[in-house]
C-alpha cells in the first residue's frame, strides 16, 4: 500500500472519529458525554488490556494454523456479543417483546456458518497447496509468467545456421 493511500485511509479515519464525537457532543439527548466517553475508555481498556492479550496468547500456543485462529478470534467476539441475550432469553418479566428471537439458535447458526466458511477458506488453502506441489518444480524461462495467468511455453532455440561460404 502506497503512502498516499494510507494517508487518505488515515484522514477518512480521523474524519469518521470527529464526526462521531461532534454527534456525540451536540446530540441533545445525550446528558452525560463525559460518562459516555469514559465508558468508551473503559471499553478500550477492556479490550485492548484484558480481552486481546489472551486471546492472542491461546490462538499462538494452542491452535496451529491462521484459518482457525482467525475463526476462534470470530468465534469469540461474537460470542462476546450475543452471550448477554443468549443468557437471558427466558428472562422477559412477563414482557414477550423484550427478547423475541431464539437467540441461542442464532448464535449457535451464526457459529456454524462462520465455521463453514472457515473450512471453505481451509480447504481452498489446502487445494490451492496441493496443486503448486503437483506442478514440475522447473525454473525455465516461461516459469515467471505462469503466475500472472500465462501460459508456459518453452523457448525453442534454433540451431545455428550454418555459413554458406
């Protein structure tokens, strides 16, 4: 990635941030901002302090290859996220619309369609592995451009001519 378009991603960015906290400020039904902003504070403390460290340090020292340790990171955040309704689905105080949906059948559908396309991503990775060791190991001219979708053709060299004189 360029300097330039890093320098574009970081300004939309801070643009984003800034529109965020002027909605934040000058929303009139927001009371407290202060008390949002240390909630957010807290929330990036959280996660950043408590959350990351040993989600990291599992998926390095307990699960062997990126497709699955991408899939557990996915797998954890969503059930971070759904867990609270999960937990108190039962739990409407007389009021059906309170928790309406079957939420641990949506979690749990949720789970198995990010796993599915964790295995998808696994064995496409898998197939992909399995044809390059297939293919000859040569390094002859036309080897570079089998990459970019070229065909590989051999060079045929012509013999020399022979000088009629």
């Amino acid at each position: 990635m360029t300097a330039g378009i890093r320098g574009l991603l970081l300004a939309a960015g801070l643009a984003v941030i800034g529109y965020g906290l002027y909605g934040l400020l000058g929303d009139p039904y927001i009371t407290d901002p202060v008390g949002i902003l240390v909630w957010a504070l807290g929330g990036l403390v959280i996660h950043d302090g408590l959350w990351v460290p040993p989600v990291c340090l599992l998926g390095a020292f307990l699960v062997r290859g990126p497709v699955l340790r991408g899939w557990l990171v996915v797998a954890a955040a969503v059930t971070a996220v759904g867990l609270p309704a999960v937990l108190r689905a039962d739990d409407d105080h007389g009021n059906p619309s309170v928790l309406p949906l079957p939420y641990l059948r949506n979690w749990l559908l949720v789970l198995a369609a990010t796993a599915g396309v964790a295995l998808l991503v696994a064995l496409a990775g898998r197939w992909r592995r399995r044809d390059r060791a297939v293919r000859p190991r040569n390094r002859a001219v036309g080897h570079r451009n089998r990459s970019v979708g070229h065909r590989n053709r051999s060079v045929r060299r012509r013999a020399p001519r022979e000088d009629p004189s």
